[in-house]
C-alpha cells in the first residue's frame, strides 16, 4: 500500500558498503577540472564581497596598516585550519559509502533499525537541524553572489546604481527558469569559466602584493593575535565578516560523492587557495596603499580598462556559484524525501548518463521566490552579508558534533585524540558562530527562520508518518492470517497478476482487503511490494531485492534502494529473471492506497497544529504513482480517511 510504503523513508542497517578504486591518471584530471566548477564556485565568489564588509560593512573596522594585516593574518588562518585542515584533512574522511553531506553524515551516525528507533534522537534532529539551515543558504547564496558581482557596475559609474537590484533579479529569474533544461549544457563551461576566474583573481591580486610585498606579513598569526588585542570586542565582531572567506566549505563536503576526494583535494591546494590568498592579499595590499578603495577592493584591483570585462566574468562566477548551491538542493531533498523527513516530490532526471542532475520543480520555485524577496528587501550585497554566516557556522557546528560521533563509533578513536581535534574545531566553529549571532536583528534572523520553517516540515512530517503508520497497523490484519483467511474461503481468482504495496511487510495491505471486499475476486498472482531505504547512498544490486514464495499465488518482495536512488519499481520488478515471479509491469496491475488525513483530538498524537500541517503536506505530496515510477494507466487507487 502507498499510504504505508512511505515506511520506505525509515533508514535500515545494513553493511553494504562498495567502494570503487579511486580515480587515477587522466580520470583525476578531468574529474578534478569538473570539480573546479561545481564545488568551489561558492566560496570562489567570497572576494567579491569578504574583505569589503570587513573595512565598510555594518561592524567596519578601520582600514589602518596594522588592522588591515589583522584582518588577513585571520583570513589566511581561518582558510587553513577551517577548510584545509578541518574539511580536507578530517571530514572528507566522514564519507558514507563514498557520499557526504550533513544528511549523510547523520545517517552514518544514527543507526536505525527496522522497527524505526533510534538511541541518537538528538543526533538525528542536530542533522535536520543542519540540512534545514543549508536551504537558508541556498536562498542568500545566489542573491549575494550576483547582487555583489552586479554592484561593480557601479564603480564603472555610479549612474547605473539605480539599475543594480533590477539587473539582479532578471540574471535570477534567467538562472532558475532554466534549471528545467538541466545542468549537463551549461556544466560543461562551468570548468573552463571557474579556471579563468580563479586564474583572474591570483593575476590581479599578485600584481598588488609584487607592489606592497610587505603585507605578506600578516601570515604570521601575531598578526591576528595583535588585531583582537588592539580592538577588542570590536574586532571579536569583525570576525562575523571575516568568516565570509569561508562560506561554502560544506560544498566540499556535499559534493565529494560526486568526484572524490582526491580531485577535491588537488583543486584546493593548486588552483583554489593559492588564488584566494593571492587575490586577499592583493586587495590588502591596496588598502595600505590607498584606505579609500576600501568601498570595493575586489574591483577597483583592477585597471580601468578591465573593469566591465571583470564585471561580466565575476557575474559568471556568481551564477556558477549559485547553480552549485541549487542544485545541492536538489540534492539535499532528494536525500530528505528518501530518508522520510520530507513528503514525496516530483523529481526530474535531466540527464541520461548522470543520475546526479536532478530538477526538483516545488524546491527550484521556492528558492527563486526566496532569492527575489531578499533582493527586493535587502537591495544591496552589504546590506545581505548581514543575514550570512549565522545558518553557515550553524551547520559547520553541528558537522564537527557529528564528526566526533563518527571518529569514536566507526573509526573507533580513543575518546582523548577524538575529543581533542573535536573541541579545537568546535572552539573555532563557536568563536565565528558568536561573532555571527549578533547579524541576528539586522538580518540574520532569516536564514534562521527558513531553517525553523523547515525544521518544522520535516520533523512534523517524520513524526506523522510515524504516528499514521501506528495507526494502520492497528487497522489491519497480520498478513499470515489474511492468507490462512483466503486459504479457507477460496475467492474467485482471475487471470493476470496484482501488485500491492506494503509499507510494513508482515500485514495485509488495506488496499487488497477493500478490493476483496467490493470486488470479491482476487489475481491469480497477488505480489506485496515493500520499499524501503537503506543507510548506503546506494544499494548493491544482489542486494536490491528479497523474495519470498507465500504458497497459493501469493509472493512477497523487499526492495531496497540507497538514499540517493530513485525508488523506480517497475525497474527492479522487471528486472526480476526467476520465470515463477517474472514481471512485466506494462501488463500488471497496481494497486495503491490513499488516505485523507483527518486532524483530530480524540486520540493522542502531535499538537494539533502539527497534525494539520501534516494532513496539508499530505494533500500536496506527489503522489505515490509518480514517486514510485509507475506506470499511471496500471494503477488502481482505494481511498479511505484515516484519523490522527
């Protein structure tokens, strides 16, 4: 039954674990050129505004000689231990069965058994608290990136001022209207582009620090130390605007499924840091030459006769930067939907040969409105930063709690190694989370909200599952007594064969008893379908499907897909090569269950409001046709109203 099926979202153990032989040689290269475009666009468009908001934004600092030194000598840091010690190093290692992310990490934290209890409930929600918060950033990051990019026409002339938010918000609209058309087309220059910007930025900011070579002194993390002593709680809070330089670390993480970490790893240290430490100091370099660039450093770098070109490449970098960020979304619910913390939704596979390139149409529009919003309301980059860095050093928290739970469960640290390099990281994490916690009233309070409202959704929606799966488990018969039941009377079998999906493999489908009961005939094959996902981003083949032979026609099958799969059942069914059970699903019939869902008070559950939302969720989730890749003219759909 579909209605049920939904169990497919609770996580089951397994020791599945298929790794492949890192890619060498040519494959490292190309792998590592595509993964210059995809992941490190994000954190490749941090110049355009970080070191800006840290001598003109809300908390500016005066750009004097020893404070513009501070500032880097805590950038050049802060790239070191945050990105390429914490995320390189240590958490690239976190790898779940080859896949990262925060749902990832979570799942590899939390085993959960098949009857869906956990001893790491807390765990569990710092996890959806994180994937919650990285939908805030998936709306900011755009907005951002193209509004900053935008703004340098601005220093070609202030005339066109007036013109920012507008020409923003139609380069947004374009970007996301075309996601439908997927990403295979434009991924292609997304390498090349993203090398000429990196190429771009070092060239630009070397010619600065040739001139001033006397900035590279703020390597030494005196420097820093000096900064925080001369200023005070002053420049505890410039912190929040130096922690820009690190936003989109978790892509590094998020995407290393996708090219390993060794092309990530080679990336960083030969293109991607020698680049931002180069284009950094450049723009630190030309503060102490002349304190007034301070109103935009990162373009007036450039000589004038350079400066549309850099304006159209930087708004180039943006979009590649934002196109990164939508499409982890995509990612991220995918991942959500199935491990159960998010209804179903319709995906869209927009490529034939990578299973990655998804369009999810509901998260694509709700992210555009988002962005426009924040445009209209924010209308300048500066204004923006305000509402970054909270939900960013948020997950980056909860990243380093589910680390240490990994270094001691799975690799089986002794507790003083794991919960020192833990508690290093964290003091940082914290220090740049503190710093950012007072963004909250100018703006920062944003992204928290998103996350909330998501955190919501998914919680309610796990906890409704739950509570409406109790709820037809008390409704319906255990399986064995149905069949003991048909044995005895011996209903009329008709030719041709039936599939009923089962969320809990041992009772009987309601959708069956209510086609028996108005029908009075059963197929002369009847098959239960149970789908369920297992903590592996993918599941091995010889371990995608059970099958059990029940006696008098009757068949039951387990499926399991990994968290980053399609649930495609048509697919495996057909793919079945046993003759006694062989499938064609374009001459079977399916039949599914669907429930209205009716709030009430009479019986213990959520707060009420919880189980409205719930039953409104309901309503709008895909539907179980679509979710499950069946074909629409093979189902039969029974409906019936279930209270909560």
């Amino acid at each position: 039954m579909a209605e049920a099926a939904h169990v497919e979202g609770q996580l089951v153990a397994t020791d599945a674990h298929v790794r492949h032989p890192p890619p060498q040689g040519r494959r490292l290269v190309v792998l590592s050129f595509a993964a210059l475009g995809i992941v490190y666009g994000d954190i490749g468009t941090s110049p355009l505004y970080a070191i800006r908001e840290c001598f003109q934004g809300a908390h500016a600092i005066a750009p004097t000689h020893d404070n513009v030194l501070g500032v880097l000598s805590l950038i050049f840091w802060a790239l070191v231990i945050i990105i390429s010690v914490k995320y390189l190093v240590f958490v690239l290692r976190a790898d779940n069965h080859g896949e990262g992310g925060i749902l990832s990490l979570m799942a590899l934290t939390t085993p959960i058994t098949p009857s869906g209890k956990s001893e790491n409930a807390m765990l569990i929600l710092l996890g959806i608290f994180g994937a919650a918060l990285l939908y805030g950033d998936g709306i900011i990051t755009p907005a951002i990136s193209v509004l900053s990019a935008v703004e340098g026409l601005t220093v070609a002339t202030p005339v066109l001022g007036a013109y920012i938010v507008p020409i923003a918000v139609v380069i947004l609209l374009a970007l996301f209207v075309f996601q439908s058309r997927g990403t295979a087309g434009v991924g292609t220059v997304f390498g090349p582009v993203t090398l000429v910007w990196f190429l771009v930025l070092a060239t630009l900011g070397a010619a600065e620090v040739l001139r001033h070579p006397s900035v590279l002194a703020a390597v030494n993390p005196a420097q820093g130390a000096a900064f925080f002593l001369r200023n005070g709680w002053h420049g505890y809070i410039v912190l929040g605007s130096v922690f820009l330089v690190v936003t989109g670390g978790e892509a590094l993480y998020a995407d290393m499924g996708h090219f390993g970490t060794g092309a990530i790893r080679i990336d960083w240290f030969t293109i991607v840091l020698p680049a931002l430490l180069l284009n950094y100091f450049g723009q630190g370099a030309l503060l102490l030459r002349e304190p007034a660039a301070a109103v935009n450093p990162f373009y007036l770098l450039a000589p004038s006769w350079a400066l549309y070109p850099l304006i159209v490449l930087a708004t180039a970098a943006a979009v590649i930067a934002s196109q990164a960020v939508i499409s982890g979304g995509y990612s991220l619910t995918m991942q959500a939907v199935q491990l159960g913390f998010s209804p179903r939704m319709r995906i869209d596979h927009t490529s034939r040969t990578e299973y990655g390139q998804i369009y999810i149409p509901a998260v694509n529009w709700a992210l555009l409105t988002g962005c426009i919003f924040i445009v209209l309301a924010f209308r300048s980059s500066t204004h923006l930063a305000a509402a970054y860095g909270v939900a960013v050093t948020s997950t980056m928290v909860i990243t380093t709690v589910l680390f240490y739970v990994v270094s001691r469960r799975i690799w089986h640290w002794n507790a003083l190694s794991a919960g020192a390099l833990a508690a290093f990281f964290l003091v940082i994490d914290l220090a740049f989370f503190g710093a950012n916690v007072i963004k909250v009233a100018k703006g920062g309070w944003l992204p928290l909200l998103l996350a909330g409202l998501v955190f919501s959704v998914m919680t309610t929606w796990k906890k409704g599952r739950k509570i409406l799966n109790e709820r037809l488990r008390t409704l319906s018969r255990p399986l064995d007594d149905f069949l003991a039941g048909i044995e005895a009377r011996r209903p009329l079998r008709v030719p041709g064969t039936a599939v009923f999906m089962n969320g809990v493999a041992t009772r009987t489908p309601p959708a069956l008893v209510r086609n028996l009961e108005h029908n009075k005939v059963l197929h002369e094959r009847v098959v239960f379908v149970t789908a369920k996902t297992r903590q592996v981003p993918f599941v091995p083949p010889e371990q995608r499907l059970e099958v059990e032979a029940l006696g008098g026609g009757f068949y039951r099958l387990r499926i399991y897909f990994g968290f980053m799969e399609e649930p495609n059942i048509p697919k495996v069914l057909a793919s079945i090569a046993d003759p006694e059970i062989a499938i064609d699903p374009q001459t079977t019939t399916f039949f599914l269950g669907r429930q209205t869902i009716i709030a009430t008070r009479r019986l213990a559950g959520m707060a009420r409001w919880r189980e409205r939302l719930f039953s409104r969720i309901s309503l709008n989730a895909t539907t179980a046709t679509a979710y499950f890749c069946i074909p629409p003219d093979r189902v039969v759909e029974l409906g019936e109203q279930i209270e909560i």
